[in-house]
C-alpha cells in the first residue's frame, strides 16, 4: 500500500478530478470498475465527490451541468505556494482558466492551459493533500502528458517545475521523454505525437489484471479496447459512459514505480 499523508514535492500528480453531469451513473461505473466507495459532498460545494478506496481519497467526481459534452480527468500538480507557481507558469507562457483560489480548509488551487495546449491545475493542500493512496490497484499510477508540440512542452515543464528531463532508448521510434523531479523521482513523462488532435494529460489507473477491468468497464456500460502488451505491463484504453478517457495497466513485475 502506498499510502500518502504529506503534500507532495513541487510538480507531483497529486490529485485528479472529473466531471460528470450524472453522479449516480458515474458513481456506479467507476464502484464497479475500481471498487470505489464514495462520499457525496455538501451542495454547498456542489455536491463535490469523494472517490475512496480502503477509506483513503483516491479521486473526485464533481457533478456538472448536463449540457456539457466535454469530459476529462482533470490532473493537478503539487505547490507549497498556488500564488508563486500560478505566477511563474503564466511568465512562461501559460494561459490562466481558474485563478488562484482557496477551498474552505481543504487548500488552493488554480486552473491553467501549458504554451502546448494542455489543461493542468495546480494544487496547495491543506487538510486535503490530495491522492492518499497511489500506485496500487484502483488508484492512480501516472499521468502523461500527450502533445503535438513536445519542444513547448519540456521547455515549459523543465522551467515551470525544474524537471529534469531524459530521454527513453526502452520506447524506439517514440518521441518520450521523461519528467524527474529535483530528487531524481520520475513523475510523469511527454509524448510528442503528431497524431494527436489536441494536447491533453493522460490519467492511468493501476489494476490487477488488466483484461478482467476490461470485462468490468464493457459490463459498466463504458468502451474499452482489448488489453495489449506493451514494455512497461498490460494495458488498454477506455472510454467512460461520459466519452471521459483513460487507461487502465497491470504493470510487469519490476517496471518500478
């Protein structure tokens, strides 16, 4: 178990959220595939979702208007300062969507688009430290971010967080690039793919077997492609009932963490 009590160093994946404008549906979905429980927030916080696996925050849901079409999972990386990271992310290029802006106790947060194209927020926590469980099945594993512009994207991630970045011989004829912290931690990683009709961070859920969450998603009544073997693990692409995409891994024995 891989459990989380402390905020997070400077540009971790800390938290994830997703909109959705049908919370039961998605409350059922996601319970089945994940094995989620959840605790339904107050309206006066719009109903904000609490997505729990062994009683640790794993995720949200957050009911939205139904008229919506648009549906992702939004990924927020870690700041002990929401004001000066906000700051220095739009110095170099970032368009703001959120301001900063404080949640009750829970913490701040602010909402950006990267020079590439891709939404991101920013998360300073407070009571909530964001995912407090990670890297075990039905919790987050990683998050990538997928561009057609991967130059804007390294120079504006090394520099925004201070990641160094490293190329990958294992993936041949892959433009991707890994994202280190400070300390030499892997946090993420971008892919340069030219195919891509917008840039946009990708969110991997860990499983046991990633063909049996495959099964589960299609029961569920989301899409899924049929699990494939890749350098890394097992994996397959899905589709939620809300057109919200992800991808689901079982990791080979020793691919790290």
């Amino acid at each position: 178990m891989s459990a989380v009590t402390t905020n997070q160093p400077l540009g971790t994946p800390t938290w994830i959220d997703l909109g959705i404008p049908d919370l039961d549906l998605a409350m059922s979905f996601y319970g089945t595939v994940f094995g989620w429980e959840f605790d339904v927030g107050p309206e006066e916080f719009g109903r904000y979702t609490m997505c729990l696996l062994h009683g640790k925050k794993v995720a949200a849901l957050m009911p939205v208007d139904a008229s919506s079409t648009a549906h992702w999972w939004n990924v927020y990386l870690a700041t002990d300062d929401v004001d000066d990271t906000d700051a220095r992310c739009r110095a170099l290029g970032a368009e703001s969507l959120v301001d900063p802006m404080q949640i009750a106790d829970q913490g701040s947060m602010s909402i950006l688009r990267d020079p590439a194209g891709a939404q991101f927020g920013l998360w300073q926590g407070a009571a909530h430290v964001g995912c407090e469980l990670v890297n075990e099945p039905g919790t987050l594993l990683r998050n990538d971010l997928v561009t057609t512009d991967a130059v804007a994207a390294r120079t504006f991630y090394s520099t925004a967080f201070g990641f160094t970045l490293d190329g990958n011989d294992e993936l041949p004829g892959v433009d991707f690039t890994f994202l280190r912290r400070a300390d030499g931690h892997e946090v993420g990683g971008i892919v340069g793919d030219p195919r891509a009709t917008a840039s946009s961070w990708g969110t991997l859920f860990m499983v046991d077997d990633a063909d049996r969450a495959v099964a589960a998603v299609r029961e569920a009544g989301g899409t899924a492609d049929d699990a494939t073997d890749m350098q890394y693990g097992r994996t397959a692409d899905v589709t939620d009932p809300f057109g919200a995409t992800f991808t689901v891994g079982a990791p080979s024995a020793g691919a790290g963490d």
